[in-house]
C-alpha cells in the first residue's frame, strides 16, 4: 500500500517557511520591546554626587585673593611684601585655609615677600576627589614656587602643611628651596603603619574618621548635628571647614594620602636646612594614645633621620604653644620664623 504524500509540502518549502516565520519573529520583536510601557523599564540610577554639587560659602579677607592655574588644580592664594624681600611660602594644615595666617602675615611682610596658599582641597582652591595624597600636594607646591614665586623661597607649614614643607625639603626642584620649617608637624603620627609608633589610628585619627563618616566626601552627607553628638562641635560648622573637603580625613584615616611617601624615606631625603618646632604634647601611658600632633619619640627620630642625610636641623620645643601657634601667638611665630630664616645662606 503506498502512502501519498500530496498533503505534505516539499522539504525545501518546509525549510522556507521556517525561515519566513524566524523572520516574521524578528521583525516583530523590536515592536514588541517599544510597546513595553515606559513604567515597566528600570530607571536610570541618579548621577553621583560631585565636588561642584556641594555649594562652598566665602567671605572677603584682609589680603586680595589670586588664583593660579597648575594644570589639574587651580590654587587659591594671597601674597604680600615687597619682591625685594627674601619668599616665604606658608602652608596651612589640615581643615584650615590661607587666611589662617592673616595675623602673622601683618608681622611677616616687614621682611618677608608673603605667600599663603590654598592647598586642593581647602579654601578656593579645587577639590580633588580620589586625588588626596602628599605626593599630588607637594607637586601642586612644586608647580606654584615654580610660575608664581619664581625664586628660591622658605618653605613654613602648619600640622599636614609642616609634612608638605618636608615634603619639598625632599623633593622640590633643584634650588627652589632654602629651608623648611615644620610647625608641629604630624611626622609619622599621621601614617597608618609608621616607622615610629603611635599611628595616626592613635592620634588625630579617630576625629578624622568622624569628620568623614558624618559629613562625607565633598559634603555628601553633611550630617553636622550627628557630628556634633559625636565630637562636641559648635553649633554650626567654622568657615574654615565649610571650605574643606571631608575626604581630605578620609584619606589620612584609611593612609592614602601617604601610601606613596613613607615618612622616614622622605626625611632621608632632605636636601636643605630644617625646623622643627613641637608644640603641646602627652602620651598616655596605659594605651600609648598621643594627644597632640607628634611624640617626643617621633620628634627625635625625625632629627636623627635628617642629620644623617647631612643637612642641618633645628628643634625648638614649646610644650605651652597651641597646635597652629600662627593663628594663636602670631608675634611668637613670626619672631621664631624670622630669627630661624637670618640664618640661612643665600
């Protein structure tokens, strides 16, 4: 018995059909996505937040501001003295802007050629995000003495700004410095894993981390009255640290900001004259908890890594001055300055 396969198509129109059906399918389907309602699609996610959406308030101050382009960073400064007078570059710490060394200035300028910065971060200047390290800093510096000052200068910083200034000790360009002063600076008490006990995570540390976690980086989170729980702050935020950006802590706490800049390997390589001068201080005993910016220990150790790399230092111990001595006693600084700088060559 035969089987009549008149009812069957052909294999080759069976092929043929399959393929218009495939097609049909994938015509059909962008349709199909377009037709989707618009509730059913995710949404984008929100941009994050930037460093220009936190909105940095300023007020007007004693010396006229300039701004100088650096490349990544445009850096905020005040200058003031005669050009005929020896440079002076003074850089202020952690949370403070230039203007925190505007009563000094007043004194300096007899005999000095003032300038005062903004570093990234602080004041006017950019902020930086991600972008926080002693390295970028001192080359912000690096850059400034070089199209701004344009000469050989004194280098005096304050706390952060005191590491900066042994910073350029070390790694300015050929002949842009002629000493370096450190206002108490928080030599190997501000790295994470320092050559000279105690760590930052036993200093300022702990304060930092509340600065950051309550207020965010650039602001982001600005939670000042959980800070104040915290931290027993004032009522509302200095305008000092309105104008700083909170991931300048964040980088001190997690040792970002000195990941590529050991403290002893930087003091090993000072190349000009240094000052150091150590302000009030205490060590607890029973935890090794320093209060203050550096340790007697670290203070000694800074000395001998310096002398050994054959430059010559200075220590001047003021256990009753504040941390920025400048803002507190600006007669008292500007005559440690002066009566340190007559005694440099050139």
């Amino acid at each position: 018995m035969s089987t009549s396969t008149t009812d069957r198509p052909p294999a080759s129109q069976g092929t043929n059909a399959t393929r218009r059906s495939l097609m049909r399918a994938a015509i059909a389907a962008p349709v199909l996505v377009a037709a989707t309602p618009a509730a059913a699609q995710t949404p984008p996610a929100p941009a994050a937040p930037t460093a220009q959406d936190y909105q940095r308030t300023f007020v007007p101050h004693g010396y006229p501001e300039q701004t100088a382009d650096l490349g990544e960073v445009a850096m905020n400064y005040a200058v003031t003295g005669s050009p005929s007078n020896p440079a002076l570059l003074l850089i202020p710490g952690q949370t403070e802007s230039w203007w925190g060394y505007e009563a000094a200035m007043r004194i300096l300028e007899a005999n000095f050629q003032v300038f005062a910065v903004d570093l990234r971060g602080q004041g006017r200047s950019t902020w930086t995000p991600g972008r926080y390290t002693l390295d970028n800093m001192g080359n912000d510096l690096v850059r400034f003495i070089a199209t701004v000052v344009k000469r050989p200068v004194v280098t005096a910083g304050c706390s952060s700004g005191g590491v900066l200034s042994a910073w350029l000790s070390a790694y300015a360009l050929p002949g842009q410095l002629r000493g370096a002063i450190c206002e108490d600076p928080p030599l190997f008490a501000s790295e994470v894993i320092p050559a000279y006990a105690p760590s930052i995570r036993q200093a300022a540390g702990p304060r930092f981390r509340l600065y950051f976690t309550y207020l965010g980086d650039q602001w982001q989170v600005g939670d000042w009255n959980g800070l104040r729980a915290r931290a027993g702050m004032p009522p509302s935020p200095s305008q000092m640290l309105k104008e700083y950006d909170p991931e300048w802590a964040r980088a001190f706490w997690e040792g970002t900001v000195a990941a590529s800049c050991r403290h002893d390997r930087m003091l090993a390589a000072a190349k000009v004259p240094m000052l150091l001068t150590h302000h009030r201080r205490s060590v607890d005993p029973a935890t090794g908890n320093l209060t203050g910016a550096i340790s007697d220990l670290q203070a000694q150790k800074a000395g001998d890594i310096i002398k050994a790399a054959g430059q010559p230092f200075d220590y001047v111990s003021l256990p009753d001055a504040a941390h920025a001595m400048h803002q507190t006693e600006p007669g008292r600084y500007a005559g440690i300055v002066g009566d340190w700088a007559k005694k440099l060559a050139g």
